[in-house]
C-alpha cells in the first residue's frame, strides 16, 4: 500500500510551548517538532549532536520564524544538559506546555554477546534518560499549575520479543511501566502522561544501522506491507499532546498494523 498524503496542520496546539529531546535528525523527533510547529505550537529542541541541533534550529526558523523555534545541545544522560534544556524552554517562550521524550538509543546484539557497558549505555539513554526528562518536566509543570502533556516515545518491542533487542526491548518496557506510574502521580494536577509504541517508522540512520534485509523482512509482517513515515508516528504524538485526547492518560498506543 502506497503512502497516505501528508496532513496539513489544524492549528490543534496553538500558542503552546513544547520540547522535543532528540529532534534534530530526520527520525520521529525531527518529524514531530515539525508537526507540533505547523500545528501552533512554539518548540525548543534538544539533541545530543551539536551541529545537527544547530542546522534544524535554522532550518525549521527559517521556514517558521525565529520566534517560534530554539534548541539546544542536550545529551539526556547528562543532568545538567536536561535542566538547561527546560532552562531554555521557559526563557525563550514563558511556558511550557507539552514535553516529548523522543531520546532513544537501539542497536542489535544477542545476550551471550552483550557487555555491561552496551546495556548500560541503551538503559541509560532510553529509560533512564526518559525518567530525568519526565522528572524535570513534572516539577515544572506541576509550579504553573496550568496542567500540561507529557508523550513518552516507547516501542512495540515493549510488547514484542525480537532476537538481539534485550537491552532496547527491556528499556522500552520500562518507558512504558514509567509512563503510567508518572500519570498517576501527574493526574491530581491535570497533568496527563501518555506513549506511543511504534513498530517500523523507516528513516535514514535506521537503514543505516539495520543489518542487511532486516527492514524488508519487518515491513512484510505490518499489515500495509510498509514501513511508517515518520511523520505518521508524529500524527499520534500531535494527538496525544494535543485536547483531543483529554481523558486519556497513562496508556500506550500501539502505532503499529501488526497486533502487539
């Protein structure tokens, strides 16, 4: 099945302020900082690649206006990176309304192979990377007391077993189990904390980093017999952030077309 059309924004964020983590690359957090913007939203990035932060900063100011848009390095693992990260956030724009913790990191290799440092390193960006940025937006968001959104990106390998993902399936499951452990705590101040999983949303550096045939074979299992756009992953993400979903919190939504 050929690619849906791209949908245009309706204005669904207006005058919010977001932060997208690991938004500056071609993958789901660039797509959704995109679609937050087209939809209203003011946006700070964060990303842990200097360069890369600074030229989607540009790129997405130039074509949106400079008022609108600001990043920053922000490695998640770093704690004083993520404070900085929100620091910028609230200067730039007053606000903050919604946060999306898109900051991830995957690779394929079997237990028997796997060192401590190669777990570490994927618990500590994907899980434990997710709990600084969750625990920094809550504190924040809960002082203005005007409510707000939090979207966790998960994976459906949270739910899935897949050989070679023991590290990245374990840390997604926890998104998922942080996510609604967080709502709870979050909901007495009309703060909302929800994920989405997405299956196989195909960007340049998953081709990059996934062996050989790998991605035809996955596609072939999803029920449209493609990958997703990122940007289609992004469409969930906007309503999740957006008051569409407002009695919906603590749940992940499964962006796939193959049953978890």
């Amino acid at each position: 099945m050929s690619t849906p059309e791209y949908v245009r924004g309706h204005g669904l964020l207006a005058d919010r302020a977001a932060v997208v983590t690991a938004a500056a690359g071609s993958g789901v957090g660039g797509a959704t900082a995109r679609r937050l913007l087209e939809e209203g939203a003011r946006v700070v990035i964060g990303d842990a690649h200097p360069r890369r932060t600074k030229e989607a900063v540009a790129c997405l100011a130039a074509e949106f206006g400079p008022d609108r848009v600001d990043g920053t390095v922000c490695d998640v693992t770093d704690e004083q990176q993520v404070r900085a990260l929100f620091d910028l956030a609230e200067r730039a724009h007053g606000r903050l309304d919604i946060v999306v913790n898109n900051a991830g990191l995957g690779g394929t290799c079997e237990l028997t192979d796997m060192t401590d440092d190669q777990w570490a390193t994927v618990i500590d960006v994907t899980l434990t990377g997710t709990f600084r940025c969750t625990r920094a937006a809550l504190r924040r968001l809960r002082a203005t007391g005007r409510g707000g959104v939090i979207v966790n990106n998960a994976s459906v390998l949270g739910w899935r077993a897949q050989a070679g993902q023991g590290h990245y399936a374990a840390a997604k499951a926890g998104v998922m189990a942080l996510t609604r452990c967080a709502a709870l705590e979050a909901a007495p101040h009309g703060i909302r904390v929800n994920a989405v999983a997405p299956s196989l949303a195909l960007h340049p550096h998953l081709a990059r980093v996934t062996p050989p045939g790998l991605l035809d074979e996955l596609a072939a299992r999803e029920a449209f017999g493609r990958p997703a756009e990122p940007w289609e992953m992004a469409n969930v993400i906007v309503f999740l952030a957006s008051d569409y979903s407002s009695y919906l919190t603590g749940e992940t939504v499964s962006a796939s077309s193959q049953h978890p």
